[in-house]
C-alpha cells in the first residue's frame, strides 16, 4: 500500500493507540478530523494540552481535579466521617453518579498486584493511614469498594488486616446479581459470591 499523506498516517498511529480504538477507528477519527473546520479541530487540541496542564490530583483523596482540594474535600456538607476507598479516579465518577453516597473518597491509585511488581508501598495506603489518625476529621467508617478481582480482594484484606489496629469500622460494598438480569445468564463465580453475600429479606 502507497501512503499518500505520511501526516496522516502518523495521525493514524497515534489515535490507535488509544484504548478501545483499533487502527479502522483511528482511520475513520483523523478522516473526520480533516474535514472539519480549522476552529474545531484546533478546539479540541486545545482542551487536549489543557487537560494535561490543568488537571491535577487532589491532596486529599487523590481524584483528578482542576482545583485543590477537589470540589468533594472542599464540600462541607460532605460527611466527614465516611471514607469510601477506590481503585481509580474514574470509580469515584461512577459511584457519584448513583447520587448514593455522601461521604469522602480515598483513591488508591490501583491495587497490590505482586505479578506487575505493585506493592503496598507504590499505592496511596499511607495517605489512607494519615487520614485516619488525623483527629480533625476523624473517621468512622470505612468503605472498601474495590474491584471483586484477585488483586481488589488481595487489597481490601490488606487495608482491613492495617485497620484493625484502628478505631474505625470497615464495611465493604456488596457484590452479586445485578439487577434486571436472570439467573441463567449469571457465571458461577458471581452466583458463589451472591449466596455467600445474601442479607435477611
């Protein structure tokens, strides 16, 4: 094949490395990104650097923000005495869309995962520990809403075993049918993890 825009092509490549985009999707953005007008495209470049430029952690729970502390910490009609712990910033996106949980968050920033070299040390459960012994904002609970995965499950035991030496109550979000979904559509290990779950009706 003749490459007739080298431009192009290296547009291509990059586009595909995103997640989720294969090279026939990376061909069909950067087309459409040529015939739009020179003040769209040049929009979104802009919004692009701006979102590494601008965007930060938060100091206290460690969610991407534009300001510090994010809008969460800074909220005083927060409860001060929830901590929710997730894995990733994206998590707290997803939670906060359930309109559920009034609380704190804490983000790991992954999980204890011995395979890829991820220990205890290279996530945020120091900074966890900190808050917890801070007695300005004490805390009364925690919630572990990690991924129901290997390296969650190893993490949450790990972060639980650490609070026992504290005067807090660790709680776990619940895992099992989601709903609107029949039985026979459910893997065994959902289905084991719903049973040993179950609550009084």
């Amino acid at each position: 094949m003749q490459i007739t825009s080298e431009v192009l092509e290296r547009a291509i490549e990059e586009l595909a490395k995103l997640p989720g985009t294969g090279r026939k999707s990376a061909q069909r953005i950067a087309i459409h990104l040529l015939k739009q007008s020179d003040e769209r495209v040049l929009t979104l470049a802009d919004s692009l650097v701006q979102l590494k430029k601008s965007v930060k952690r938060c100091s206290v729970c460690g969610t991407i923000t534009d300001e510090d502390p994010c809008s969460i910490c800074s909220n005083q009609k927060r409860k001060t005495g929830v901590i929710c712990v997730v894995e990733e910033f994206q998590d707290v996106y997803i939670i906060e869309k359930t309109n559920e949980f009034r609380g704190r968050y804490h983000v790991l920033g992954g999980t204890i995962s011995p395979l890829d070299n991820i220990g205890p040390d290279d996530i945020r459960i120091k900074e966890l520990l900190d808050r917890l012994a801070d007695e300005d904002e004490p805390v009364d609970e925690v919630i572990l809403a990690l991924n129901p995965d290997a390296e969650g499950e190893a993490t949450s035991y790990y972060i639980n075993k650490l609070l026992l030496n504290y005067d807090v109550n660790v709680t776990r979000i619940a895992y099992g049918i989601p709903m609107g979904t029949e039985l026979e559509f459910i893997d065994e290990a959902t289905l084991s993890r719903a049973f040993a779950s179950r609550t009084k009706f």
